[in-house]
C-alpha cells in the first residue's frame, strides 16, 4: 500500500527511523522461535491487568511482529494499522481508552475487525541509544483506563521484555564471535597442514643432495670447508624437517583426523625400546638413564596406538634428559593409581618456572629466557604429547622446581 493511500491511523515514522531498524536488526530476534522468557512476561502482564490480551510487538520496516503473544494466533500485522507504532514514534507510553473515540483508530480494521480492539496501552522497549524497537502492550475488547500503578507496572513488564532481548542479543553475539574464532582456528590448521605439506617435499630433496655431497670423499668438493657446510645444510633440514612433521602432527590431531589404532600392548615393553633408544643421547651428555624395570615391567597390558605411545615416551623422556646436565639422572618407573596405570619420569635437571609451568603445552612454547632455548626444538613436543594422552582418555601431569628437576607423571586408562 502507497503512504498516500495509507489509513488515518497511520503514525510517523520515527525522525531517525534508519537507526531504528538497523539497531532492531542487529538484535537478531526477528522470526525467532518462542522463548519462554518472553512467554512469561506476556502472560504476567495479561493475568496482573487482567486483559485478553497481551504482547511483546518488535516494528520493523513494513510490519509488527510479535516476539510473543497471548490472545493472538497471528504471527505479524501490518506496520500501518498496528497501534503499537503509534508509541514507537513518540517513544513514549501510549494509551488508548476508546478506539472509537478517536480518530486515529476509528477506521482500523482491528478495531472494526478482528480482534476489535477498544483499549489499547504500549509501552516502548527502549534500547540504549533510545531507540524505541517495539512495546509491550496490553488490549482489551471494552473500554477501559490505566491507574498510575497500573502504568507503572506495564513499564516495569516492558524493561523486563527489554532485558530480555538484551540477553537474546548477548547471547547470539557471544555464539557469533565463538563460530568466528573457530573458523578462524579451522583456517590456520588448514593453512598450516597445507603449507607443512607443501614445504617437505623440497625440503626431502635438500637433505638428500645435502647428505650425498656430505659423504663425498674428502676434498672432492673442492674444499673441505664445502663438506662442513653440506653437513649444515643436512643437519638445519633434519630439524626443519622435524618441525614441520610435528606441525602436521598438531593440525592432524586438531582437525580430528588423527585416529588411533589400538592394539593390546605392554606399555612396559615400549618404555623399554624408547629408553634404548634415549640412551644413546643420555650417555653422550654424561646423563645417568635409571629404568625400574621390576615396577614397569610388570605393569598389565592396555589398548593404546603403539606409534603414539611410542612419540609420548620419546618425548618425555628425551625432553627430562635433553634438560638435565651431565651428572644429573633421569630415572622411569611405574605404578597402579587411581585405577589407571601410571608412568613416572623424573630428572633432576634445570626444572622449569612456575609461569612457565602453566604456559607448557602450548604449541610453540618454550621455557626460560630465548637465549637458553635449545637451537633443536620446537616447542611443539609437549602440545603433540598432550593431545595423544587425552585421545587416549589419560592426563598428563607436569611438576617442577626451578634448578631442582622435573617429574612428569602419564596415566593411561587400563583395559
Ligand atoms: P622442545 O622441542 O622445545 O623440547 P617441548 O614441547 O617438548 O618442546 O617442550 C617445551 C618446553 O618445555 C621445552 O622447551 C622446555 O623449556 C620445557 N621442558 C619440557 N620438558 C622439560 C624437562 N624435563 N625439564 C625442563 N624443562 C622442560
């Protein structure tokens, strides 16, 4: 319908009518399902005034719509006949004791028609910026008049529809920042497992070359300088290489495409083969490596994926003695506890922080000041061996003391 031939009881548009809407709008409640919250105003305002009728009327552009209704079946009116924009307009309470009696309802087809409404009393839900969105309103079929308590109690209703819709607002917010962020996540695990992807295969083939220039008889590269520099390059790809596999690792675990493949297994024995294989590093760094082969020998057998219990042992332990200078000692053992089995791995090296402490595990995170980081890791050791652990439903404790050693402790659920 053109304006011009618009009802006598047509009201104004509000002055800044564009804000209005784009502030109604942005409370994403528009054609939302009922919400209780709502439901219970109405129904109060409905029984304490004793009406047939009560709503909560969000006006948006060409129509009224009803966030919640009681004595209506309709979902929406159109914005021209509704009384509601009447108070929306002037942002302030309207009441109207006799539609027939005044010229702006006289015609209305809800007042001629269905649901015939003679009294009417909205109150505006006002936003923060003023902006007028809606009411809350009461009808009745007779006449009638509004006492001052009456009035108040009908604006109190409303700043309660208005808290309401606050909340409703809060709460879409909070879910749309938190789909942001996860999309974001998403993208930056996506990013990262394709560029790790991207990167190995020229990567392969600098260490293959790096390494057949490296067993080069010597002096046939022109220089025995060349042969050290060869072994540079294969020694900086080994641990390029080694970073970027742990990446993929993360991103696999992350994105859900990690999956275990259990098999019964003596964890015992695989503490056996990681602790062998340690041992080459612990004795080159003077490091006493102490196995209790009676306690972990003898731990029962559990379902596990035998490759990452294998990465959380060589992690650990390689990690407890990478940290411990030559003298220290790093001794594994294993008991029973709480119901699950439990691997203990102690040094008695540098120890970590307490800041530190709590910040270990994140992926990339290093202890201590940057000057002291050791040049072959990553950082990412830690984080990869925490999301294993919990993929096996087990818990990874970590407790330290600055100069006095660390104690990690693994529990793997039995049976
Ligand atoms: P990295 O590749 O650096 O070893 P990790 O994720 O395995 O990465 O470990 C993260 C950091 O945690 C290490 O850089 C180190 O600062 C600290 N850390 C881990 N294990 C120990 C330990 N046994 N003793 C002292 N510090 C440790």
């Amino acid at each position: 319908m053109q304006r011009s031939e618009a009802p006598a009881t047509a009201a104004p548009l509000p002055p800044n009518e564009a804000d209005r809407l784009a502030a109604l709008h942005r409370y994403g409640i528009l054609d939302t399902p009922a919400d209780p919250r709502f439901d219970r105003i109405v129904a109060l305002a409905a029984r304490l005034l004793d009406m047939p009728i009560a709503l909560v009327s969000l006006i948006d552009a060409e129509r009224q719509w009803f966030k919640a209704a009681r004595g209506l079946d309709v979902p929406e009116t159109p914005r021209e006949i509704s009384f509601c924009t009447h108070a929306v307009a002037d942002g302030a309470m309207l009441e109207v004791s006799d539609a027939l009696q005044d010229k702006r309802f006289v015609n209305n087809p809800l007042v001629t028609g269905d649901p015939g409404i003679r009294f009417y009393a909205g109150a505006p839900l006002l936003d923060e910026a003023g902006h007028a969105l809606g009411t809350l309103c009461v009808i009745d079929r007779k006449p009638r008049h509004l006492n001052e308590e009456q009035r108040a109690l009908l604006s109190d209703l409303a700043g309660m529809a208005r808290d309401a819709m606050q909340l409703h607002r809060a709460l879409i917010e909070a879910e749309r920042a938190k789909a942001e962020a996860e999309y974001a996540n998403r993208a930056k695990t996506n990013f990262l497992a394709f560029m790790s992807h991207e990167l190995r295969t020229p990567l392969n083939a600098v260490i293959g070359f790096g390494e057949l220039m490296e067993a080069e008889p010597f002096g046939s590269l022109g220089s025995p300088r060349y042969k050290h520099y060869a072994g540079m390059i294969v020694e900086g790809g080994r641990h390029l290489l080694e970073v970027i596999n742990a990446i993929l690792d993360l991103t696999r675990i992350e994105t859900g495409k990690f999956t275990l493949q259990r098999e019964t297994m003596a964890v015992g024995e695989e503490v056996a083969v990681v602790a062998g294989l340690v041992r080459v590093q612990a004795d080159a760094g003077k490091v006493a490596l102490k196995l209790d082969a009676g306690a972990v020998g003898v731990l029962p057998t559990i379902s596990a994926d035998r490759s990452a219990i294998r990465q959380i042992l060589l992690n650990l332990i390689g990690n407890a003695v990478k940290f411990t200078p030559p003298g220290g000692q790093v001794s594994i053992t294993g008991d029973i506890w709480g119901g699950k089995l439990r691997l203990i791995i102690a040094d008695t090296g540098a120890g970590i922080a307490p800041e530190d402490l709590r910040r270990l595990g994140e992926p990339f995170f290093q202890a201590g000041p940057v000057m002291a980081r050791r040049a072959e890791g990553s950082g990412l050791g830690l984080a990869i061996t925490r999301q294993l652990v919990t993929l096996h439903g087990g818990n990874l404790e970590i407790q330290s003391e600055l100069g006095k050693g660390t104690t990690v402790m693994v529990s793997l659920p039995l049976g």
